[in-house]
C-alpha cells in the first residue's frame, strides 16, 4: 500500500504532540510495510531539520520517501504567531513579500496549493492528512488524483480554545472533516467532539488511540534531583495555554499546600498564559513553593518526569495526551482530567474532573502522603505502559485504510 | 445416597461516601445512605424478592423435601430493614417453613478472624444475637468472611461451642481428594467440615450464562445428570454461592429463575437423592478423614487464598490502620464510634482496593462502586483520619497509638 500522507516535522525539531504522533505514526506504518510519502512543511529558518538524516540515521524507515515544502507553517500556530513569525524570516533572510502568504490563512491556502502538484507527481492509494492546516492541502491532492482522503483529527479547534473557536479555523477545519472519506480520531473523547460540534456521522469516525515509543534511551537516565530530598515533588509539563489547565493547576498547588508544606510544584513549558500563572502563583504568596523550567526538549522532559512524585495533567480537553504515557514510561504516576483520550485507555491513573479543584487536591495530597498508594500506583501503572506501542495504532490505521479504499472502489 | 446441601451468601455492605480530604474534621458521616438504599433497593427487586418467592414456592411445591440454608450478614440484615423491610418478611416467611437454615458468620462480614480474636468473637456474638432475635435459631455451623479457614480457626470455632463448619474445598486443601464427604481439621476433631463443590457450585454462579463455556446453555437436565454421577464417589454435594447470583449476576433473561424453578424436581426423580442442610448434614455423615490447612483458604479467584483482600500494600495498610485503633475505639466508650468502626471492617473495602487483574478489568470491577483501587484506599484513609481525630479529641489515641 502507498500513503501520501501530509504531516508536520518530527521531533527533536519541532514541539508538541503532533510532530511526535506523525513520526511514531510513520515508523508503525513503514514497519508494517507501507510506503509512505511525507509531506513535510520545513521552516527556512529551521536548517537542522534533515529529517532523512534522521530516519536514515535510525535505519527503519526504508520505505519513506520525504518531499518537503517551505512554508513558515507550524502547528498549533495562531494568527499573531504567524504575523510575528513571518516578520522575523524577512528581516533574517531578507526574503521578498511574495515568498510566503501574508497572513496565516493564506499561507495555508498556499500550502494547499502547492500540494496540488505534489500530489500529481507521485504514486499513491490513498491520502492521509494531519488536522486543520493539511486538511486544504488533502482536499486538493484527492480532487487531483481521485484517491480516497483520510483525515486524522488530533485536537479539534474546540479542545484548543477553550470552546472558543476561530470561525475561519473551525469552518476549515468542518470542511475537511466533512469531505474525508474517513476521519482518524485519537480517541472516543474527540469522536464526540467532532460528533457534537460538527455534527459529522460517528460511523465514518474511527478511534485509533495512540501509542509509544516502547524504548527510548531516555526513559532509562535515571535522573534524581537533589530537590526531592526535602520535598516532594509534582510536575506541570506542557504549554502553558488554556488547554491545558495551568490555571487549574496553580489554584490546587495552594490548596495542597494548606495541607501539606513539604512539596514542590514544577511547571514546564511556554504559552500565552505564562505571564498570568506567574503572577497568580505570587499572589497565592507561594511563589517560593513553586518552580517554571520555561520549555524543555530532549532529554530534560525525561528529567523533569524522573524527578517528580506526580505528574499532572489537569487538561480541560485533552484530545489524548500521549505526554501522559511518557510520564508512565518515566516511571511517574499520572493524575489525569476525565475530559481526556488517555484516560480511556490507562486503567491505573488518578483521574478527576479538571474543574474540581478540591478532588485533585485530595487525590495529590493522599498519593503523596501514603507511600503505600503512590508504590502500587507507580508499579500497576509502569506495568500497563509497557502495553502500549507503535504498530498496533499503526496496524489500526491500516485498518481504516483499507475501509476507505474499499469504500471508494 | 447423595444429600444437597445448598447454602447461599446474602451480603451489601455499608458503601462509603466520596470522603474527602476536606471532609475530615468537619464530617462524621461516612456512609452513603443514598447510595446504599438505591442498591439494596435494585437486589431486592432483581434478586432478593423473586428468588425468596421461588423457594419459598419450591419448598411448598416438594412438600418440605426441598431443604436450603443462608447467611446473612449482619450489615445486609441492618440494611433490609431500613431500606427494604419486606425482604426481611420474605426471609421470615421462608424461616417459618422449616426448611430453612440460618448460620452464623460474624455480623459486619468481617477479616477480623486474621486480625483481632476479640474482635471476631464480638462480632459473631453479635451475630448470633441478630439471627435468634429474627429467626429464633441459634446456629449450630458457622462460616467464615469468604470461606477464610485454616487450623486456628477451626479450634478457634470448634471451642466457641459450633459442631460444623463451611470452607472452599479448593483443590490445594483437598489433593486427590473429594469434596464430596464430611472432615475435619486436624486442629478440630469435633468440628465437622463442609467443603464447597467449587466446580458444580460455579457452573451456576459464574458460568451459567457464559456463551464461551463448551457447556452453555446449561439445561437442569444436564446438571442433575453431573451430580448424580457422584453417587457412588461421595455423599453429600455442597452447593454454595452468593445469593445474588439470582437475578442480579446471572440476570433473569438468562434463564436462572426457569432452571432454579425446575432443578429441585429434577433432583428429587432420583430416589437417592435428598437436600439436607448443614447442620442435618453433620448429623448424618461422619468424617472420612482429616485435612491439615496452614495458611488462609478462601472461595475467591483462582488463589483461592486471602489476597483479594490484603495483597497488596495499600490493603495491607488500610487493614493495619483499622485495627490499630481497635483498643482506643473499644475505649473511647461511644458506641456509636464502635459501630462506625466495625462497619469499616467489612471486607467489601478492601476487596475495592484489590489490583490483581485490575488491568483486565475483570469481576472485581463489576462489585465496584470505586473508579479504581486508588480511589478506594484514598476514601478509606481519609476517613480513618478522621476516626483518628475524634479518638484524639477524647485524648484517647495519643495514649494508645502514635501517628
């Protein structure tokens, strides 16, 4: 089977989730067999970026083939962040005005465009497109070649804003959902969302959930910080926007202060709300107690999991949350939000409502001062992690490849 | 000639509310009213009512030659009569044929046998006091929590003044052995030793109504067939099971309330064939050999030990707790502490903090009013905390206990 697939840039090069699923996604199905074409949008500025080096490098990927496109597109980008992004490739490369479009959508448009003639030069079965900015790009590839479009929804524009969507955003986002032959969801929870707010037939949406690296050499460091001696330790890890519940988190870190002096809050990671949750911990008068690592990348996201006690996860809409597993791999148990895909598929996890403060605090402060519970969730919760990984969400997707090329037939 | 003997376990426990860390200090309410009345509530219909109406209309029907025995928890009598009154009628009714035995166990379904002595024997007091109020017998066998025996506890009973006992004839205990005779324990000579038939027991209490089962569907034809095939290998087949499995684990539309309904005629075609209760049993058959058992049996999961409840470190904690303030509870003086206090023995709390096969998500999840394990521990902890509270508010704790 041969796969157009149009995705974003694996990591270690760019951040987030998606980057991380496209590639975990790839290596499944390049495992399995299939012959992909990626379509990668590769930012000028990012030169390290040599993603066949990298594959090549790893020696599993032997059926990929990469076609990359220039564009200043990144996920989860908003419209500021374009404009402002946009800015700084000009003056840095001195580019003429007409390179890339002038605002975010018409950089999109462009994207799509472009992969009109991509799609016309190579040879494929079917096309797979990661979430709203591929979906103009997967659209056109399918009017050009007839082939079937699967879609694959990772966080719909709901889940990021908080239930405040961008019109433009969600109306591109319905378009594609709408004219997939098939749509890929990560979970139950977001099947219901495109289900509630796009009112798409649930029968055409298929939940694949995700999986992970079995072994990854970080999971092995070891790490132990010295701050653990005198505290105990609970981490934030994630970008700091309303998504994902830093405001939640910083409320309860007070609240199990009140109970308990001896921890430490950890949180990891940049975003808009960075500045708000600062000053709020201040304000809380428990700044002190309180620690931001700002971004981490590589090896000192498995740092910062190894040293905590928890790993919190107070996602209001959590598509899945594959950083979840990563804490399990770490060896760190998880407190989860039940509005999440991972909470649907890791038994042995705290799972509370993002909302309710006082439960989370119950829940931390309890599985921080009974060593007996944080013992058996820890080992119950390591032992199903090692369940999870990448060819059985990649067999799936096969799965629902062959149902859209049958369908089409 | 092979005697049945049915005996069937009636048991809820008193659920816990969702007890906060906020909670202690400020509230002594610990158990879910609503909760509990609303399950007891579902069982009777689904289970308790029609299964008495059916063998109270089986014993009438087979003329007194249908014979059966229960046991009742104490917690589950307590609840019958606050929250459904006219179960405890039908139990009344089905006693005052005759045909029905009530043993003893100890009133708040308990693991105080492995725990504390005195406290077993209290509880079984209590129990006994509870069964003759109600039903004017004074039990004469005795089972334990789950089937939890060993040694210590058959001479433990055995010195109690009891003549018979229940226990699992799990395959570890019995080697080539047969369930299908009286023993004893090598600790108890006087004390006569029921073994439940786990293989013809469980064929209706677990696998009635499984579709994988080679055997399904399960005709009443086919089962009197198996228990007349140990006529010859032994005389006395014990059938023990929860109650609940009527209609509430094998629910009606799988056809348990027709094979009930039939099974005793069928059984009695065979002129070999009786139903005895335990305590007729034990008089009717003597002992064929003596069983040596070290460590705890029990009827649960295929260990058939006691680890369902303390296996893990959570319950091992969790118990320990519970016990630890025994003195300082007994102490205190208020017996509306004492009660709460024994309510939290009940094993159904620690069983929700098992993790075997939790990753499967098995049986255990089906009993569970608990998310998780972990949910489970965190409540009952707090609670205890807050038991620990008003203990030291009396200045009790401080003397017996350090924390």
């Amino acid at each position: 089977m041969k796969v157009l697939m149009f995705g974003w840039e694996f990591p270690p090069f760019k951040t987030g989730g998606l980057g991380t699923a496209c590639y975990d996604l790839t290596r499944g199905l390049s495992y399995k067999g299939v012959d992909v074409t990626f379509v990668m949008p590769t930012t000028p500025g990012n030169a390290k970026a040599d993603f066949v080096k990298l594959i090549g490098a790893n020696n599993i990927c032997r059926n990929i083939k990469v076609r990359k496109v220039s564009t200043i597109l990144t996920p989860y980008m908003s419209s500021e962040a374009y404009s402002s992004e946009l800015r700084k490739i000009r003056i840095g490369h001195k580019l003429s005005s007409d390179v890339y479009g002038q605002n975010l959508y018409q950089e999109v448009m462009r994207y799509a465009e472009m992969a009109k003639i991509i799609a016309a030069q190579e040879d494929y079965d079917l096309i797979h497109a990661h979430d709203w900015m591929t979906y103009g790009a997967g659209i056109n590839a399918r009017n050009v070649s007839g082939k079937p479009l699967v879609v694959h929804i990772h966080a719909t524009e709901f889940d990021r804003t908080g239930g405040n969507p961008n019109p433009y955003i969600s109306s591109l986002e319905y378009q594609g959902l709408n004219e997939a032959d098939l749509i890929i969801a990560n979970s139950n929870f977001t099947k219901n969302n495109v289900r509630r707010h796009y009112n798409i037939n649930p029968d055409k949406i298929k939940v694949v959930h995700w999986g992970i690296d079995p072994d990854n050499p970080y999971y092995k460091l070891g790490y132990s910080s010295p701050m653990n001696r005198n505290e105990k330790i609970v981490l934030f890890l994630g970008r700091i926007t309303i998504q994902k519940g830093p405001d939640y988190f910083i409320e309860v870190a007070k609240k199990v202060l009140d109970f308990k002096k001896d921890v430490h809050f950890v949180i990891a990671g940049s975003g808009d709300m960075l500045p708000r949750i600062i000053e709020r911990a201040a304000e809380l008068g428990i700044s002190d107690k309180v620690t931001f690592t700002g971004f981490l990348k590589g090896a000192d996201v498995h740092r910062a999991f190894q040293m905590a006690d928890l790993y919190v996860m107070p996602s209001t809409s959590e598509p899945f949350g594959l950083v979840a597993l990563e804490s399990l791999k770490n060896n760190t148990p998880i407190l989860v939000s039940k509005q999440s895909g991972v909470s649907e598929v890791v038994h042995n996890a705290l799972k509370v409502d993002f909302w309710d403060i006082n439960e989370i605090t119950n829940k931390i402060v309890n599985v921080l001062n009974y060593e007996e519970l944080h013992d058996e969730l820890r080992k119950n919760s390591f032992e199903e992690v090692q369940k999870f990984d990448l060819i059985k969400p990649a067999e799936k997707c096969i799965d629902v490849y062959n149902e859209a090329i049958r369908g089409a037939m | 000639m092979v005697s049945m003997c049915f005996y069937f376990q009636v048991h809820q426990p008193f659920r816990l509310r969702n007890y906060s860390i906020f909670d202690i200090g400020k509230n002594t309410n610990y158990f879910d009213e609503k909760k509990n009345k609303e399950i007891m509530q579902k069982v009777a219909g689904k289970c308790y009512l029609p299964t008495n109406k059916t063998m109270l209309d089986l014993i009438n029907k087979h003329d007194g030659k249908f014979k059966i025995s229960y046991s009742i928890s104490g917690v589950a009598l307590e609840q019958f009569e606050k929250y459904a009154p006219q179960v405890l009628d039908s139990f009344m009714d089905l006693n005052d044929t005759g045909c029905v035995e009530f043993l003893n166990e100890t009133y708040h379904h308990s693991l105080s046998f492995l725990y504390s002595k005195e406290e077993f024997r209290e509880q079984i007091k209590l129990h006994q006091k509870k069964i003759k109020s109600l039903f004017k017998q004074t039990p004469i066998v005795f089972r334990n929590t789950e089937l939890i025996f060993n040694n210590e506890l058959a001479n433990f009973i055995q010195k109690m003044g009891y003549s018979g006992i229940l226990a699992e004839g799990a395959d570890n205990i019995l080697g080539w052995r047969s369930p299908n005779f009286i023993y004893t324990a090598k600790t108890a000579p006087g004390l006569k030793m029921l073994l439940k038939n786990y293989k013809l027991s469980d064929d209706i209490a677990f696998r009635f109504s499984n579709r994988g089962w080679k055997e399904w569907p399960l005709t009443v034809d086919k089962y009197v067939k198996w228990l007349n095939a140990a006529n010859g290998n032994g005389n006395l087949m014990n059938l023990f099971m929860d109650y609940e499995t009527f209609g509430e684990h094998q629910w009606e539309d799988t056809g348990i309330f027709d094979f009930l309904r039939h099974l005793p005629g069928e059984i009695l075609k065979h002129s070999d064939n009786n139903f005895v209760t335990p305590s007729e049993a034990i008089k009717k058959y003597e002992p064929v050999s003596e069983l040596d058992i070290h460590s705890p049996v029990s009827w649960a999961d295929v260990e058939r030990d006691t680890s369902a409840w303390d296996g893990n470190k959570m319950q091992k904690s969790a118990i320990n707790q519970i016990y630890l303030i025994e003195n300082a509870v007994k102490k205190s003086g208020d017996k509306n502490l004492l009660e709460k206090w024994r309510k939290l023995q009940t094993s159904d709390h620690f069983y929700y903090m098992c993790t075997k096969w939790f990753n499967d998500g098995d049986v255990h999840k089906y009993f569970n009013p608990y998310e998780n394990p972990y949910d489970a521990f965190i409540t009952f902890m707090n609670i205890i905390n807050d038991v620990n509270l008003r203990l030291g508010e009396k200045n009790i704790l401080k003397k017996e206990v350090v924390v």
